[in-house]
C-alpha cells in the first residue's frame, strides 16, 4: 500500500508509474494521456482529499486539519488554480469549470 501511495499520490505524473506507461514518458502521446489521466484525478482530490475533510472532519483530527489548510492556504489554491489552468490548455476542457468551481469553493472554506 505504501508503494502505491508513493508513486501514484506522491508524484506529478501518475500515469507514468503505471505498469507499461513508463516507456511513454517524454513523447507527445504520453504528455497528453498524462494530462487526461490527472484531470479527473485532480478533481476528485480536491473533492474528496479537500473539501469533505474541511465539511466534514473526523472530530478526533478536526483542530489538525483545519490548522493544516489554513496555514497551506495559498500553496494549496496555488496548486488548484495551476490545475485549473491545465485543464483548459487541455483536451479536458469539460473539467476546467468543475476543477474551478471546486478551487472557488475550497477557498471559501
């Protein structure tokens, strides 16, 4: 599970790790099904990883987690609005407005 965890959550590009992908890095093909295998893993980040925590903490983790997002504040937004932007530079243009509108309402939180 560690392993999982370190070269599907903990890198940039994901896909790559992939059984097989790896041979794909640095190409065309392999940059653009990069880009439109992040998109939806980068919504549901932001929706499950993001927002449900802050709605909705586990009160043992509560104080930890609110303390975390509001002391990573911009590099998190940062980070969401970067995402944004790759998503309307790609082929997934249909999750830009949904990658946004979650970013707009992380940052109310």
């Amino acid at each position: 599970m560690l392993v999982s965890i370190q070269s599907l959550i903990f890198v940039a590009e994901p896909f790559f790790n992939e059984p097989g992908y790896e041979r794909q890095m640095g190409t065309p093909a392999g940059d653009e099904m990069s880009r439109s295998y992040n998109a939806p893993l980068r919504e549901a980040t932001i929706r499950y990883a993001m927002l449900e925590p802050l709605r909705k903490p586990t009160p043992e983790f509560e104080t930890v987690i609110r303390n975390h997002f509001r002391l990573r504040r911009a590099a998190i937004l940062r980070e969401c609005r970067g995402w944004v932007s790759e998503a309307r530079a790609g082929e997934r243009t249909s999750l830009a407005p949904l990658v946004e509108q979650l970013a707009v309402e992380l940052d109310k939180l």
